[in-house]
C-alpha cells in the first residue's frame, strides 16, 4: 500500500461527515508506507478554541514536527476531516503488536483537551466509527490493531484521555468491535442523508475560505507599498484560491450536484 486513497470513502460508509482537504491524496510519503494498525490520539487543543483548531497543525506539522501529523482529524462536532494519504508523524517511538513506526499505522486526532474536557457521546461514537472505518480499509475485521497512544507509547503518552473515555484499551476496542460488526447504538445515516450533510458541510467550508480570501484582498490593498509583506499576500492568496477551486471542484462533482 503506497497510498490510502480509500480512506474518505471508508469514512462515509461508516456514517462519518467526510471533508477532504485540498491535497490531502498527495499529503505523506508513500515511500515505505503500508499500515496495518490505527493509533489513537487527542489534540490537546483548548476546549474554548473552536470546532477543529488543530487543523492547520495536523496539516502543516510545528516547527520541531513536519506535517503531517495524522490521517484524519475529528472536530468537535464529529466532523471528519481527512488530511493525508501517506505516512503521517504522529506515532513515534514504541509499538503495538509487532507494529512499529509511522509507516505502519494511520493516526487519528480527536479535537479534545484531555485535562477535563467531556468526551460527548457523538464524538465518541464518531471516533469509533472512525477507528472501523480504517482497520476495514485495511482488510481488517477485528478491533485487535487498533490502539491508544497511551498503549503504543506508554512512557511518553497519555492520549486519549478525559471524562467519558475509557480508562482501559480493551474497553475502547471493545467499542470499536462493535462498530466493525455493526452492532450496538450504531445507526448509520442513509446515502441520501448524509450526501446531503456533506454538501452542506462542504459548502461552510468553501463559504469560510472565500471570506478569509476577501480579508487577504483587502490587507494587500493596505499593504500595497510593503514589497516583502505584498510578496507574502500573493502567496497567500494564490494558495486560497486555489483550495477553493479545489473544493468547489469537489462540491460540483457531487452525485445530484
């Protein structure tokens, strides 16, 4: 597997709002790249921060990590917002079953602080779909491969935590079992449901860019005599447009669009 190119589609049949970001089939090194296993993690963003504040990190990576730094990001709202096709650093040192290294494992990031934050049950049942979805994609029908950071790394990491998660691996993949075998208080949404929801999502999304494109317009104007500043803009916008190009691409080729 040199790219998974499979992942936003194995999101949807598994009842997730699904929303690819602009390149995310290119995000990763494919070289070496072949997961067998799905790590769990939580952001550790503030919890009066918004819906998916993480997202530009997981993207771009910190400036002591390089981008990107998961597969798929989970808003708060249970959003799922794929980042990458390819290896991810998000793992790091240690292991899981024989599994070791960034190119054996997809990671997903939760949108949650980890010190106090409840775990609501939407997102809790949108992280185990989420974590089903991928061990599916990947051939697998057990829960066995997928597990906590805390699990893979258990000197260095203690994500996910909070009120609402469970204490116990074996708990949580307990609950993602249940996912792959579709049992439980599980309902997942009819096609024609949730096409529509991530059309709608899809359209916010286009609708938030096109105002952040506006203000970028409007600061080059002020800017207009700052030759280095001007130069930063033009980047900036170029890079704009062209992710809404991108998503608008998306939208318009949406089955009914």
């Amino acid at each position: 597997m040199s790219r998974a190119l499979w992942i936003p589609d194995a999101l949807a049949d598994h009842g997730l709002h699904v929303i690819r970001q602009a390149n995310w089939d290119l995000r990763g090194d494919p070289d070496g790249f072949n997961p067998h296993g799905v790590v769990c993690h939580h952001t550790a963003s503030n919890a009066t921060a918004g819906n998916a504040p993480s997202l530009g990190i997981c993207i771009n990576g910190r400036p002591d990590l390089p981008g990107p730094l998961c597969h798929v990001l989970l808003a708060r709202d249970a959003t799922a917002y794929v980042i990458a096709s390819g290896r991810a650093n998000h793992a790091g040192a240690g292991g899981w079953r024989g599994l070791s290294g960034n190119s054996s494992v997809l990671g997903i990031e939760v949108e949650n602080n980890g010190v106090g934050e409840p775990w609501t049950d939407q997102l809790l049942d949108a992280f185990a779909r989420c974590c089903a979805a991928l061990l599916e994609g990947m051939g697998d029908d057990t829960a066995d491969y997928c597990c906590l950071h805390r699990e893979w790394a258990p000197t260095r990491k203690p994500d996910p935590a909070g009120p609402g998660f469970p204490q116990d691996g074996n708990a949580w993949r307990a609950r993602v079992q249940a996912a792959l075998d579709n049992t439980g208080d599980l309902t997942i949404m009819d096609a024609d449901t949730r096409s529509y929801l991530d059309a709608h999502f899809l359209a916010q999304v286009i609708a938030t860019k096109q105002s952040e494109l506006r203000i970028q317009k409007l600061i080059k104007r002020k800017f207009a005599n700052d030759r280095e500043r001007d130069a930063g803009l033009d980047q900036s916008i170029d890079a704009l447009a062209a992710e809404i190009d991108a998503l608008q691409g998306q939208l318009t080729d949406r089955p009914g669009a």
